[in-house]
C-alpha cells in the first residue's frame, strides 16, 4: 500500500495534467471558432503550418502524420482535399521512385502566412488578458520542461 505522501503525489500528478488538458481543450476550442479558421479548418491549417515549418520545405505523409494529431487515413483524405484547392502539390520522391513528398504550393504558403497571423493574434487577445508577461514566460518555461522530460522517456 502507498504511504499518504505517494498517494498525495499521485493525486497531486494527476490534478496537474487534468487541468493541463481541460485548459488547452478550452483554449483549443475557443481558437477554432475564432475568425482565423472561416476560410480554413484547423486541422488543415496545421498541415499547412507543419510543411511551412519543416526546413526542406517537403515531407511525406508520414511525417507529416507523425506532427498532427490525425489518423493516417484522415490525414490521406485532408491531404487529397488540399491537394484538390490547389494549397499542396505531391512530388515523387528523388530516392524512391514509390514515395511522394508532399509542400506548399504559392496559393498554400500565402494562406498559411494570412491564417497563421491572425491566428497569432487571436492567441495574444486570449492569453495576454488571462496571464502576465511573467507568467506567460513561466508557463512557458513549465511546459518545456514537462515536454522535454515526456521526449527523454
């Protein structure tokens, strides 16, 4: 049997990461319904952002898969519907004659950009009235930490 302080850790823990999720879901949801995502939904925008972000300016499904949080069939069917509004384009890979590397075309990398500022503003009028530059920096500072500790494991 655990003794009260373990147990109180333990709770302790898990009161920690519930209220981690509920504010990020809230804050997530609060985000969606915001004006940056009318033209775009989030989960395309995000693919849209991981290539923006990625060095080479290409990557294939998987990963792309392995930064969102999707399924791979849902990101394959997200991904034919970008393709179709003319925001990525699919390229054979020059290694693998079977594999296709997918980026942004023109069209993509603008909406991206225009989403992606607004969509940092709808984050700055959320937080900045919530917490403190200070505490932003600690929050900040925390959820590194928890991120890198979660990476080493």
């Amino acid at each position: 049997m655990s003794s009260p302080s373990a147990s109180s850790a333990v709770r302790l823990a898990a009161e920690t990461w519930e209220s981690l999720f509920r504010s990020q879901v809230a804050v997530m949801r609060k985000l969606q319904s915001g004006p940056a995502f009318k033209t775009l939904p989030v989960k395309e925008y995000d693919v849209l952002f991981t290539l923006s972000k990625c060095p080479s300016g290409q990557l294939r499904l998987n990963e792309i898969n392995d930064k969102v949080l999707l399924s791979q069939s849902s990101l394959s069917r997200l991904v034919d519907r970008l393709e179709k509004r003319g925001l990525v384009e699919r390229t054979t890979a020059p290694d693998d004659g079977r594999g296709v590397l997918l980026s942004l075309t023109p069209a993509g990398s603008e909406l991206q950009k225009t989403i992606g500022r607004e969509h940092v503003r709808d984050i700055a009028n959320l937080v900045a009235p919530a917490l403190t530059a200070d505490e932003q920096q600690e929050l900040l500072r925390l959820t590194e930490k928890l991120r890198a500790s979660v990476a080493g494991h």
